[in-house]
C-alpha cells in the first residue's frame, strides 16, 4: 500500500509486532477515518511490550473514495474485515491473549465482535469514544461483570434520560445555544 497511488500516504493498515510472542490489541479506526489515527496510542502500546494489528476498514483510504460511502451493505463489509482480521491474527501470531479495540465507529465494531464471539474468545475489549447509539447502549450489559466494573470506576450514575451517555438537559454545547 505504501507505494500504491491509489491510497492517500499513511492511511494503510500496519502491524507493530514483536519478535517474542506477545499479547495482541486489534485496533480498529473511526468512520471516514484511517489507521493512521491510531498510530500514536499503537505506538505507546507496542512499547508496552503488546503486538499491535491496525486494519484500514473496507472504503477508507483511498485518495479519490468515489461512491464507496453509498454501498448499502458497507456495515456488513465492515464486520466482515473486523472478522477476517481478528482470524488472520489467531493464525498467524497465535497470540496467547487477543484484545479488540476500537474508535468511535471501531469501537462499536469491535463491540459487535466481542457481543457475537463465543465467550472467553477475546481477553479483553479496549473502547474510545465508541459510537454506542449504533448498537444500542443496552448491549454493554451483556459484557462479562460491566455494571460491576462501571459501578467501580464511577459509583451509581442515574441518567436523566432514557439515554444514559448524553447529558440530561443540555442548555450549551458546541458553541450554540
């Protein structure tokens, strides 16, 4: 991909990946976004001693995308990549512990993945700023001890909507009112 002329310099998939088997994070970029913004976070982790796999989502990329964003089944396409990456990496690197992550759209990607997965098949699941009203905010109850782990991290959180990842009576945001 690198000296391909069809794709823009530095959107490619990479893989950080030691010579000594290691943990494997499978991190997943943001809608109109490449791998390229995981990078820097890929990079912090490798030196944690961690492998890492970026995979460029199906239509991203590209310098000239044409009508890639109009398909009708790209959200299956998207799955499917996430599918066939996370089965190229238990092949090929037969880590000893797989991760999922993901951003924003990556993130509820990798969700689905780990959702639809027989149990103990993912080690763990990394999420930034997941675009949970995609998949549905209810489905993160099905992860193995979440409430359990949130009520930790953030004690009892009561919502004043029927939404509980966005503010209750927002007055203020982004610079309207």
């Amino acid at each position: 991909l690198h000296n391909d002329r069809r794709w823009r310099p530095g959107n490619g998939p990479f893989a950080l990946i030691h010579e000594h088997p290691a943990p494997c994070i499978v991190l997943v970029h943001g809608l109109t976004d490449s791998p390229y913004s995981v990078r820097q976070l890929s990079i912090g982790l490798h030196r944690a001693g961690l492998n890492l796999v970026a995979p460029l989502l199906p239509g991203h990329g590209p310098l000239r995308p044409n009508n890639a964003f109009e398909d009708p089944l790209l959200h299956q396409r998207w799955t499917k990549h996430v599918h066939d990456v996370v089965n190229l990496v238990r092949r090929h690197l037969q880590p000893e512990k797989l991760i999922l992550g993901g951003y924003s759209t990556g993130g509820t990607l990798a969700l689905d993945s780990v959702l639809t997965a027989a149990p103990g098949q993912f080690a763990g699941l990394m999420l930034f700023a997941p675009a949970f009203d995609l998949y549905g905010f209810d489905a993160l109850a099905r992860l193995p001890d979440a409430q359990e782990t949130a009520t930790a991290y953030d004690g009892l959180y009561i919502a004043g909507t029927s939404k509980p990842y966005k503010y209750a009576h927002p007055t203020y945001a982004g610079g309207v009112q």
